[in-house]
C-alpha cells in the first residue's frame, strides 16, 4: 500500500509535463504557468485524502488546475507578454512540422477557448465528451456541439487559407 507522500511524489513525477503544457495553452505565460502548475499541487496534496481513485488522477489535477486559473483572473487580470515558443522546453517536443500541421495550430490558438478547449481536451487529453462535460460544467450535449463547431470552424479556415501554406513553407 502506497502511503500518501509516495501516491503524490508518483503523481507529480508522471503529470507535471501534461499539467505544464496546459497550463501554458491556457495562460500563454512560462512563468504563470509554472505558479498554475505549482499551486494545482499544492491544492492536489492539501485534498490527497480524497481522491479515491488514482485512474482519476489526471482528470482531477486538470480540473484543478482550471479552476486555478479562474480564480487567478478573479483575483487580477496579470499583463500578458508574448514569448518565443520555442523556449518552453518540450511545448512542441514531438510535433508535426509541416506545413500544415503549422496552419492547424495556428489556426487552433485563434478559437474562441469555448470552442479550442473541449477539442485540446479530447484531441491532446484524449478525453470522452462525458470526461470533458464533467471537466467543463457543461452537459454532454454541449459538449457534442462546442466540438463539432470547433471542427468546422478548423475546417473552414484551412480551405480559406491557401496562401497561409504557401507563405509558411518559404
């Protein structure tokens, strides 16, 4: 049996990376990000005692930090300042680097969140819709909807933007 402090040293040691790479998708900030993700832990280890089951580990520390960052912009609306990708180390470690992989992701960080949200949560998370519903505090139904418009809105904008493919590839 697993005592407390090993459970939660296991769960930061296999979730910090996922936990980070939303955490930055939502804020777009290294250093916030880094304090979302830090605070979800120190939230995770104040109510270990009540996760009960371990397979819903993820799910939890994601909805956490959700919440967290809510509460963030609750408290204050922080100054944002764009940064390089490219020094978030392991942001787009493994990625697809064609052309078009570079439009969709462009074109995915210009979704309205109620709509990029669910899709990040089901394509990258690879959550059901019941999973994403319960995350999002939406219904099942909506949940179906939001992806379905995010797909075709995805859609729409790839047919339009040929030119986009071409400028990207020189």
């Amino acid at each position: 049996m697993w005592n407390r402090e090993t459970q939660f040293t296991a769960l930061v040691k296999a979730l910090s990376n996922d936990l980070y790479r939303y955490a930055f998708w939502l804020c777009r900030h290294r250093e916030q990000a880094e304090d979302l993700v830090q605070e979800t832990f120190a939230r995770a280890w104040r109510a270990m005692d009540n996760l009960r089951d371990d397979r819903a580990a993820r799910a939890w520390l994601l909805v956490t930090l959700r919440r967290e960052h809510a509460r963030l912009y609750e408290r204050i609306r922080p100054a944002q300042t764009d940064i390089d990708p490219d020094s978030v180390p392991g942001l787009y470690r493994d990625l697809d680097s064609s052309t078009e992989a570079w439009a969709l992701r462009r074109q995915l960080a210009l979704l309205p969140i109620e709509y990029s949200e669910p899709l990040v949560l089901q394509v990258i998370g690879g959550y059901s819709g019941e999973e994403i519903a319960s995350m999002l505090d939406l219904t099942p139904a909506a949940v179906t909807t939001r992806l379905f418009r995010a797909r075709q809105q995805l859609r729409r904008a790839l047919r339009a933007d040929p030119e986009d493919l071409e400028v990207a590839a020189r």
